[in-house]
C-alpha cells in the first residue's frame, strides 16, 4: 500500500507563523532583501566562497537598499526599529554569514561607534559616506594573543605633541583589507603603563591611507570565505588630535559595539538554519530510497520536525530580543542569552540537514556544507559560546567563573 501525501497543513518554514506579527513596514523589508538576495548573491554566493573572494561593489548596493548603519539615527541612517533590522540580518544571512557579517560590522561595530561616541565633526566625516556604502568599515579589537581577553591587548596609543601615535597589531579582522577607516582600540600612553583591566582604552579613527597602517589577508580559512578577513599592523601611525572617540573610555567602548552585533547574529544564525533546513526538506521529498522518499523514513521526519521547532523557538527569542531593545530594556545578559542559544541550535540544524542529504551534502552543490562552515567561525566570533556561557553563569550565580 503506498501513503498518500497531503499538502502541508502548516507553512513549513514558520509553523506559528511568526512572521506575521511583523508589521508591514517589516514585512516589506524582509521581502525586498530577500529578493536582493535571489537575484544579486544566490546565483554568486557558492563561487564566491569556492574562491574566498567578497565582491566589495555589492557595498553601495546594500547603502542604497538603506541596509547599512540602518538602526542608527541621522546622518543618513534609517533609524529602523530593532526588529527591522533583525529581519534584515535574518535575510542576509539565509544567503552566507559572510554577507552579514559585512553589513554587522559597518554598521553596528563601525558606525555605531561613531554614532554614540564620535564627535560631530567625525560623524560628519564618516557615517553618511558609510551609509551609502561608499566607505568602508572595521573594528579592530583582537589581537593574536588576546581574543576572549580583550582588555589584555597590547596596542597602544601615544601622545606625541597634540598628535596620537598608535603601535600595535589587531588580527582577525573582518573588512580588514577593504576598509577606508578602522575603529583601533587602544590602552592610551605607553606599554608598560597600561591598565591591566582596558580602564584607558579609548577608540581612534585610523583612516587606510595612514602612514604605518597595512592590512595583511588571513588566507586558507575554510569559513567565511566569502569574507575579507585581515590582520591590521599599525606602526607609528601618526594621527590627528581629534582621530580619537571623544565620547567614552575603558572597555565599555568596544563592549557596548558587540551588544549591537551579537543582537544581529541572533536573527542572522535562523537565517542560516532556515537555508538548511529548507533544503534538507526538499531533498528529502525528491530522493528516494528504498522505493520511497527517505522523507516519509520515521527518522528523517524526526529530523525535520526537530529543525523546525529549534528554529520557530529561535525565532520567538529573537523577536523578544528585538522587542526589548526597542523599548530599551535589553540587558547584555539577554544578548548573550540569544547569540548562544540561537547560533549553537543553528550549527546543530545544518549539520542534521547535511546527514539528510547524504553524500549530496558535502559539496558546495547544495547550500549546507557553506552554511554549517561558516557558523563554526560565528559560534567563536563576538563572544564564544563558552564566554557568554560564563556570562550567563555569572548573571544567574552572582559568581564571575572568568579567571
Ligand atoms: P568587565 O570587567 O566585566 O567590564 C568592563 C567594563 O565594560 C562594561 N561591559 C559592558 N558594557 C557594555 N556592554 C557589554 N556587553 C559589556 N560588558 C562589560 C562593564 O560594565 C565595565 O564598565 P565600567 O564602566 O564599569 O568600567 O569586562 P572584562 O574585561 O572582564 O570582560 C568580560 C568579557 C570576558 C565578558 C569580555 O571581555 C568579552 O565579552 N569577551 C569576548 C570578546 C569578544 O566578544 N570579542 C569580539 C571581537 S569583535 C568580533 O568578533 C567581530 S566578528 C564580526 C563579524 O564578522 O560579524
Ligand atoms: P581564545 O580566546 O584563545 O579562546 C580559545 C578557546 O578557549 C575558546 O573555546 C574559548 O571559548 C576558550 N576560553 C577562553 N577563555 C575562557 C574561559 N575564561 N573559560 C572557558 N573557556 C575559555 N575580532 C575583531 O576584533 N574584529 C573582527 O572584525 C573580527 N572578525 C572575525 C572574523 C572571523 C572569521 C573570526 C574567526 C574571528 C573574528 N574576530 C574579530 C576575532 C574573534 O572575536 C575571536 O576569535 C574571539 O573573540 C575568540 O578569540 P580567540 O580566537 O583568540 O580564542
């Protein structure tokens, strides 16, 4: 006897129908970025990764959509709500994490600082430039031998005259080596003065053109490879006295930078988790086995059922997030809570989406293989999943288990 199929009685890809409590604003944006998406990067993206290149001309295009530096205020940003450009990430990333990483570092690790923390006239100098995607952005916080221990770091920024001269070597920088302008975190004065816990860290803007600034690529990465990511080597770098982020001091700075991004992650990693699972669904309604489509098999069902409702809670954590930040009653706790959560069950879903696909899944015929690479790297980026574990365990217990 064969089973008679039946046409879905939920929408596969949003059980609850989460989307629908978007507003129409939202829902119109989601729609345009995704039909940006299919036509500009789907039909790119694998031979972009296969051959570790980010196609940098896509950058005004992703400004004209309104897409950079979209949450801030002013200066040609947006001002978008929280959820909007959570939905924008989501999108994004369906396509490749390194394609939302570009957009998370102009805007919430570049633009943002200069947005909270710059004076008028760098503001001025920068963030309409950058929001039309005609200049480049990155962040340079790690360094080689400080990643989870930012406040550690050995770059520092001295003062010579009214000038600043910074020294020091950042690396795994995304942007790096097509950046215009680094935010370059340093502990202000000399070396052997520097404050073991980052108190004297303040933000420079170092323009690419500066004297002593060079960006080397970080080659042979087997994730995001449709990302640039560089080491910066600054030396002697001779800066104005106004390249330095007036507005704050200590490791709030560049902390306060990756609330923004990890907020983005939260949404982008569905994103990812969505693209896999959607395909897994499709082959394994196609590919038969057995005389069947392995979908009607018990185990891929349970499979399939497991995706789906690790991505509908995803959502619903992600859409809490969003509404607490737009109401400014986010905590950095809850960030931690949803880029651990939601970036750990993404990686979890593309690798149960590559065992339905079988052999078929470890090439880059299919989308998986990419997307379950590149979540390795932002499972460690903006915070590991040990770190906001720690950070989690030191909100619920009053004890901080770091050193
Ligand atoms: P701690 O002593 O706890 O705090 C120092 C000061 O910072 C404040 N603070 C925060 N402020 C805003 N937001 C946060 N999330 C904050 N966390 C701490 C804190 O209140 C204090 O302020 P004040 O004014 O009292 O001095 O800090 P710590 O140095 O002990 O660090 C704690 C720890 C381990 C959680 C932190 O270092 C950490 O998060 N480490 C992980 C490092 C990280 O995430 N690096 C990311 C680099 S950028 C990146 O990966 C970009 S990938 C981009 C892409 O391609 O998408
Ligand atoms: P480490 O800190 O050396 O950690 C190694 C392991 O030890 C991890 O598993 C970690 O969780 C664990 N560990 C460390 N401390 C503890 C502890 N106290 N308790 C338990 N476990 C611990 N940085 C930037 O500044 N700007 C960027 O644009 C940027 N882009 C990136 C792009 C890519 C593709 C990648 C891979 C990284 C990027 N980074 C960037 C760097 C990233 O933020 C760091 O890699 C990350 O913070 C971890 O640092 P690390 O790699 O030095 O690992």
């Amino acid at each position: 006897m064969t089973t008679a199929t039946r046409p879905p009685i939920l929408d596969p890809l949003d059980l609850l129908g989460l989307d629908d409590e978007f507003s129409g604003d939202e829902r119109l944006l989601r729609d345009t970025v995704r039909d940006f998406v299919r036509k500009r990067v789907l039909p790119h993206v694998g031979d972009w990764f296969e051959r570790g290149i980010f196609p940098k001309e896509i950058a005004p295009e992703l400004g004209a959509l309104g897409l950079l530096g979209m949450h801030l205020e002013g200066y040609g940003c947006a001002g978008a709500s929280a959820t909007a450009y959570g939905v924008v990430c989501r999108e994004l990333e369906a396509a490749d994490s390194g394609l939302r990483s570009f957009v998370s570092v102009q805007g919430s690790l570049a633009m943002f600082p200069i947005s909270a923390y710059g004076s008028e006239e760098q503001k001025q100098a920068w963030l309409p430039a950058m929001a039309r995607g005609e200049a480049i952005g990155c962040f340079g916080l790690t360094e080689w031998d400080f990643g989870s221990e930012p406040a550690g770091m050995r770059t520092t920024a001295r003062r010579d005259g009214s000038d600043w001269v910074l020294n020091g070597t950042k690396a795994w920088i995304t942007n790096g080596g097509i950046a215009d302008v680094a935010v370059v975190w340093a502990h202000e004065g000399a070396r052997d003065q520097a404050a073991a816990d980052g108190s004297d860290v303040r933000g420079f803007l170092v323009p690419a053109t500066t004297k002593g600034f060079r960006a080397n690529t970080i080659e042979r990465k087997i994730s995001l490879r449709a990302s640039v990511t560089s080491e910066l080597v600054l030396e002697d770098c001779r800066l104005p006295a106004d390249a330095m982020l007036p507005g704050v001091r200590g490791m709030r700075g560049p902390l306060s930078c990756l609330n923004e991004a990890r907020y983005g992650i939260v949404w982008g990693a569905l994103g990812a988790a969505r693209t896999c699972y959607e395909a897994a669904l499709e082959y394994a309604k196609s590919r038969v086995q057995f005389g069947k489509p392995i979908a009607s098999f018990q185990i891929t069902q349970q499979k399939l059922v497991n995706m789906a409702l690790e991505l509908q809670k995803g959502q619903l954590l992600a859409s809490k997030l969003g509404r607490l930040k737009d109401a400014h009653a986010i905590a950095p706790q809850h960030v931690s809570l949803g880029k651990l959560n939601n970036v750990r069950e993404a990686l979890a879903i593309c690798r149960e989406a590559r065992t339905i696909l079988g052999a078929s899944g470890v090439t880059l015929e299919y989308p998986i293989i990419r997307h379950m690479n590149n979540l390795e790297s932002v499972l460690t980026y903006e915070g590991t999943s040990e770190i906001h574990t720690l950070i989690l365990g030191q909100a619920i217990t009053g004890h901080s288990a770091f050193s």
